[in-house]
C-alpha cells in the first residue's frame, strides 16, 4: 500500500472535519498552555504521531501566510513580528464585528492575551491605524452574538473556536461563509398537521 502523502493540506477540508477542529480547539482553550501541551502529545502519542514526525513535516511543508487558514495550533506561533496593521490590512475585515474578531485573533495569538477587555479591542484597533468603532461595547456584544468571541470570567472575553476558523480562513470570504454557516446548528423542519402521525381507532 503507498504511502499517505506528506505534503497533505492541514487545512480542514469537510464540513466534519471543521466541525471536528471547532470542537477540539473549543476544549483547549479551556485549559492553561502548559495542560493543552500535555494532552496535544497524549493524543499524539495515542495516534502513534511522535514529536520527530511533527518536526520533520513542519520543515518539509511550505509554511503557511497569514492569510491561509491552518489547523495546525503551531502555525499561530511561527512568525509574531507582524503588526496589527499588517494583520488587519491581510485579512481585510469589512464590519466592526469581523474586525473585532481579527483583533481578538491578533490579541490571543500575537500578544498573548487569551482573555481580553473591550477596552483591549479599543486600543488595539487604534494601534492597528483602523478607522475607531462608533459604539465599541456594542461591536464587541454583538460579536459575542454572532458565535466570534464568547464571554469568560470578570466581564473578560475570548476568542471562541468558530471565530479562530472564521479568521484563519480569511481574506477567502467564501470559505470564512460556509465556516459560520456549518458552525450554525440546523434546526429541524416542524411537523404540519397533515405530516401529524394519525391516532389509531379502538
């Protein structure tokens, strides 16, 4: 039998697979750094991956923009000498609630800052020379609402799973839409009375 392929995307390709890396990322990011590296090497080790496949892959695959979205959590962390400028240019946000994502993106990833305060956001779009939000608590609830970022203790926030895929896939504005809309739980169809399962007679 061949040999699976190296060089395979580590992009999520599937509605399951999205649907598989929202739910993983959404229970890590429940944890310290330090407990989330102890479970990703039991995993690992239990699916018979060892730390020298991982190394040798990374260096072999071309390394990803910041544009391209990626599953892999070690590709968030290669290169953190790019501004939020550059980042915020790069992704091409259009609405106040997808830049406060972006920015909770740069914030968790680039700063370092799981857990963040809307005047963080505030400050950090400043500095990233966007134009400033007319209302920033609201861009940030409203953000809460569209799944991007979850609310945490202390009136703190976070980025939420489904934000983190939603940003990776940006600037492709289609792959970012059919992120959200398999985010999105279908609800089913309600019966109509004549679909109503009829009572038998006695």
């Amino acid at each position: 039998m061949a040999e699976e392929s190296n060089t395979t995307s580590s992009t999520p390709q599937s509605a399951e697979e999205v649907s598989a890396v929202a739910s993983i990322l959404s229970e890590l990011s429940k944890f310290e750094p330090s407990v989330r590296e102890r479970i990703i090497q039991t995993l690992a080790t239990f699916f018979g991956i060892s730390s020298r496949d991982l190394t040798w892959r990374s260096r072999q695959e071309p390394r990803p923009s910041i544009g391209t979205p990626s599953s892999d959590p070690a590709a968030f962390s290669e290169d953190r000498s790019i501004s939020p400028k550059q980042f915020m240019l790069e992704k091409q946000a259009r609405t106040d609630v997808e830049k406060v994502a972006c920015l909770s993106y740069y914030l968790t990833h680039y700063r370092n800052t799981g857990h963040f305060k809307t005047l963080d956001i505030s400050k950090l779009n400043t500095e990233a020379a966007q134009i400033k939000f007319s209302n920033p608590a609201v861009a940030v609830e409203n953000a809460v609402k569209m799944g991007y970022v979850i609310p945490t203790t202390r009136g703190n926030k976070q980025l939420s799973a489904i934000g983190e895929l939603f940003v990776q896939a940006l600037p492709d504005r289609e792959k970012a839409k059919e992120i959200m809309a398999n985010a999105r739980p279908r609800r089913r169809a309600r019966r109509t009375e004549s679909e109503q399962p009829e009572e038998e007679e006695t």
